[in-house]
C-alpha cells in the first residue's frame, strides 16, 4: 500500500523544495551576504556539463533546477538589500 502513489517519484524534489524555504528564511534572518547563493548557483552551472556528458540528463536538469533557485534567492536578496540602502 503506498501512502504517497502520485508523489513518490517526486519525493526528493519536493525535500529539497522545503529545504530551500528554509534556506530563504535563513538568509533573511541569518543575513546572510547574497553573494553567497549567486556563487552556489555558478559552482552548480560549471559542474552541470560534466553531468551531461557521463549521460545523467536527469540530474543534470535537477542541478541546473537548484542554481536557477539559488539565483533567485541571491537576486531577491539583493533587491532587498537595495531598497534598504535607499
């Protein structure tokens, strides 16, 4: 009997979705510098080739997925820290 048949495939996704608010709370809260989740975001883009060429697409493209929510964060951040500035 499986408690979850819809999502079971998508289980980790949906970890690392909840892991990423808390990262975004953190950041917040922790003040974090937003250079940080930029510089995350590129280290993810310059190893996500080498995924592709052994042939892992699949998490190549989760990869790719976790800089594109690195950068968002680190833009918001930035944002933020503009408009204090201002």
């Amino acid at each position: 009997m499986d408690l979850l048949p819809d999502y079971q495939d998508n289980l980790p996704e949906y970890y690392s979705y909840i892991g990423f608010g808390i990262y975004f709370l953190a950041i917040f809260i922790l003040r974090i510098d937003s250079r940080i989740p930029i510089a995350f975001a590129l280290i993810l883009l310059v190893i996500t080739p080498f995924y592709l060429i052994k042939n892992l697409e699949v998490f190549a493209n989760y990869l790719a997925t976790l800089a594109y929510f690195f950068l968002v964060i680190g833009v918001i951040k930035q944002f933020i820290e503009y408009l204090r500035e201002k």
